[in-house]
C-alpha cells in the first residue's frame, strides 16, 4: 500500500467544520489575532501562541529564530521552536503591515478553501524581519493561523550598504 508522499491536509471548511465564512473584515481578523500574538510574544506565554495555531498548523522560518531554514508542524513543534528560541531572540514590535500588496486579504482558492493572508514586520535582537500569516475560520467565529512564515530581512549590526551610482 502506497503511502501519502504530502500528508499535510490542507485547511478546507469542510474539514473545519465551517459551513459560511464569517462576516468580518478581513483586517479586523488580522488586527485580533496578531494583538494576540503581540501580547503573548511580549508576555513569552508559548502556550497562549500555539493556540493561536491549529493542531496541524506550521511556523516556516528563514533564519529570523532559527539561523536556518526551518518548518515546524503542529503545536507540539512549534511549542519546541518557542521554548528554546523565543527568549534568545528577542522577537518584539510585531505590527501589521497595510501597504497595497500586503494587506489583509480573504483569498478564496476554491469553493471549499478559504483564508486570511497578511502580513507583519518585527524585530529581534539581532535584524528586523517580516511574517507572513493564513488565517483559517472556526465553527466558534474564531480564526487560527494555518500557516506562519517568519523571515529576517536585516541585520542590526551589519546594514546594508547601498551603493549610489552617479551617471558617468
């Protein structure tokens, strides 16, 4: 018997047992749950940031906690990742990012899948990073993060230098 090469199992309503999206704007979802996740990350309560997860979700990074490219499935993982990173990097200043191409959007892939991107900038003690978040709906209204990309885009000490270019 073959087995399932891709055993992550995407979020679908279904599946969730959500049978009509929410009526709420997809930037007061966003706008919850990341003070949410602010005020736990803030207060390094991991267990009040896995929550915030489903039990099958994933926390991408890139170097941002890890100093490497990491994927951590489930809560028991990202628990792990948390206890072990979340004081030694200093993550902080987590904001929600509105600019055009990364605002809060409801995406509606297909008749049965459905989710909440944004995106957020933080700082850590080493760079300042960007994340990106899927938010899927629950039966009780509530929406939990299917996916959490962490990137760290700078580095504190060393910041990019920008070579300007005169016209010859």
């Amino acid at each position: 018997m073959a087995t399932d090469p891709f055993p992550q199992r995407l979020p679908t309503l279904d599946r969730l047992g959500v049978t009509d999206l929410p009526n709420v704007s997809p930037s007061e979802a966003a706008t919850e749950w990341l003070n949410v996740f602010s005020a736990a990350i803030t207060q390094s309560n991991v267990e009040d940031v896995v929550n915030l997860f489903l039990e099958d979700g994933f926390w991408k990074d890139m170097i941002a906690l890890t100093w490497d490219l990491r994927t951590f499935e489930g809560r028991n993982d990202i628990t792990k990742l948390l206890d072990v990173r979340l004081a030694a990097t200093g993550l902080c200043e987590i904001r929600l990012l509105d600019d055009p191409l990364r605002e809060p959007v409801l995406q509606k892939l297909f008749p049965d899948l459905a989710w909440v991107r944004f995106c957020f900038e933080f700082t850590t003690k080493h760079g300042k990073g960007t994340g990106v978040v899927y938010l899927v709906p629950l039966p009780d209204l509530k929406w939990k993060a299917y996916s959490l990309l962490t990137c760290l885009d700078a580095l504190t000490d060393f910041p990019e230098k920008v070579r300007i270019q005169l016209p010859s």
